[in-house]
C-alpha cells in the first residue's frame, strides 16, 4: 500500500481523509522538521504532505535517491519548497489555493481595523489596569471607512481583500499587478509601488513568496508611504525588509503596521514587541477549523490524484 507522512498533526478529518486511501504516520512534533527528519521522510515514504516551515531546499533534495515522488503541500504558499529541485528528482509539487483565500482577506481586515483603531493597544490597557475611564480623546485612531487601500498583488487574495474594503467600507481602492484585473467594481491600477505607497491610507500586501519578492518592501516604499498610513502584511515575513519597517515606525515615517508573517518566523525582532504601534499575530491567516480542514482534504486529493495516475488538480508548475 502507498506510504504518506504527514508533518504535523492536522484536524481529525484530514487524516481519516488520509487513511482511507493510504498507509498513514503522522509526525506528532508541531515544530519545523529538521533536515535528517526530511531526508528520511524522502526516502521512505511515497508521498509527503508537508506544511509551511518544513524547507525541502535544495540541499535536501539534491541528497540521495528518493522513494517520495509527490509533496502535496499544506498551505497555498510553497516558498519553502525548491520546485526546480523537486522536479529535477523526479518529485512533484501541489498545493491548496482556493480554500485560503477568503480566510487570509478576513485576517488582513481585522489587522487593518486593529491598526487604525488601535485595539490591541486598547486591550491591553484594559488587562494592565490601567485604562482610568472614558474620555474625549483618549486613544484616538483613523477611520478606515471611505479612506484608500492599496493593494500590492491582485491574485485571489488581493482581490478577496479588495472587495471587502470596497463593499464593506466603502474604500476606494489602487493596485498594482503585473496585469490589469477586470473587476466587478471600480478599482485603479498604479503604475508602480511608490506611486501606490504616496497615494494610499493602507498598503496591503498579498503577494507570494520567493525569491521574485524578497525584501519587496523596504526603505524607499516606507519614504513614499504617508505619515497616517499603516502597513499590513498578510503574504510571507520576507517580503517586508524588517531593519527597513523598524527604522520607518521609529522614525515615524508610518503611523503603524499589521503583521501576521515575520522575515524569520516564528522569531519576532525585540523592536517591534516594544511598539504599542504595531499589530502582531501568530501567523492566523487560515485559522479557522473549516478552512484547515479544506486545505487538508485538497492536499489529500492531490495526492490521490498522483498516486492513481493522474494529472493532480493542484500541481506547481
């Protein structure tokens, strides 16, 4: 029977999902996998379905000779994956896209609202003891309703984000993309990131990660951004420069930020755990049970589709 290793434990219907059409082990650790623990993975199971953390680079899959022929991906996002070196092993490489999307646009709204009202901040004050009551100007922030996104990427994502700010808050919204969209409201194409950053209370970004993206976001975005405008992060850490944001927050060059992803998660810089002007979560984008579930079942039928001889519905190309 076909061998597949799960990562990490997953919700109990992925794995029933799993079982009925595999011989099953399950890694009990929550953690990354270390590299002997990937390179025994490679070798002795068929196929592997890998989270986010687990870095099968090239290092890992250019060793040895591989039993594994298919990593089915938990997550929509693979940078962890070297794709070029899985397929020059013979290794194919799916993900899940679809089942995130609306999960990861909800988690960059709740960052924006949490930035721009301050809520985090209100929070803790209240928990600390220290909030003396009511008052005229106590911690005031920006309204977001009416004001401008801008978006940087339009995939699913980006758009899903769009909509909810233009229906939801009635926000006027800019993007840029390597293509223009058509959309089913009014939304701008900017010529490029500055012109975007100049011109927009949020900047949100929704792009994947990789090499195309790394420090995407650094110093001279942060210069064109206004002085009342919050950045929010939803995509991958590395997108964002982290020296460059930290500088941007003490400088006040940026009111604020919301961030979901660190350049090298799970540690987050000192600087930024110091800042009652920054938003941080655990990297929650798909944290709602449904959604982990769906993104199990579509890795699952991934790898069904593989080891049954067809084409899988999700294969990186």
């Amino acid at each position: 029977m076909t061998r597949v290793f799960l990562t990490r434990p997953l919700p109990a219907r992925v794995i029933e999902a799993a079982e009925a059409a595999f011989e099953v082990e399950v890694r009990q650790s929550t953690k990354p996998m270390k590299p002997a623990e990937m390179r025994a993975a490679l070798a002795l199971y068929d196929g592997v379905l890998a989270t986010l953390g687990d870095r099968f680079d090239a290092g890992i899959l250019e060793e040895g000779n591989h039993r594994c022929k298919v990593l089915a991906n938990f997550g929509v996002g693979y940078n962890h994956i070297d794709v070029d070196a899985a397929r020059a092993c013979g290794i194919t490489v799916t993900n899940t896209p679809g089942a995130v999307t609306d999960a990861t646009a909800d988690i960059a709204l709740t960052l924006m609202l949490m930035s721009a009202r301050r809520t985090g901040e209100g929070e803790r004050l209240v928990r600390a003891g220290k909030w003396e009551g009511w008052h005229p100007t106590q911690m005031l922030g920006l309204h977001m309703s009416g004001k401008t996104v801008g978006i940087i990427g339009m995939g699913r994502i980006g758009q899903a984000i769009a909509r909810r700010c233009h229906f939801g808050f009635g926000m006027e919204v800019i993007y840029v993309n390597r293509s223009e969209k058509t959309l089913d409201f009014k939304a701008h194409r900017m010529e490029d990131m500055v012109s975007l950053a100049k011109a927009a209370d949020f900047v949100v970004i929704a792009v994947p990660g990789g090499t195309e993206t790394h420090h995407l976001i650094g110093t001279e975005m942060f210069h064109a951004m206004q002085e009342h405008a919050y950045l929010i992060n939803i995509s991958r850490g590395d997108v964002v420069k982290e020296s460059a944001l930290i500088s941007a927050l003490e400088r006040g060059r940026i009111a604020g930020a919301g961030l979901d992803v660190y350049e090298h998660e799970p540690r987050v810089p000192d600087a930024l755990l110091a800042r009652d002007d920054v938003v941080l979560l655990p990297h929650l984008g798909t944290n709602a049970l449904e959604v982990r579930e769906a993104m199990g079942v579509i890795a699952v039928e991934n790898l069904r589709a593989f080891f049954d001889g067809a084409a899988p519905p999700n294969a990186v190309t």
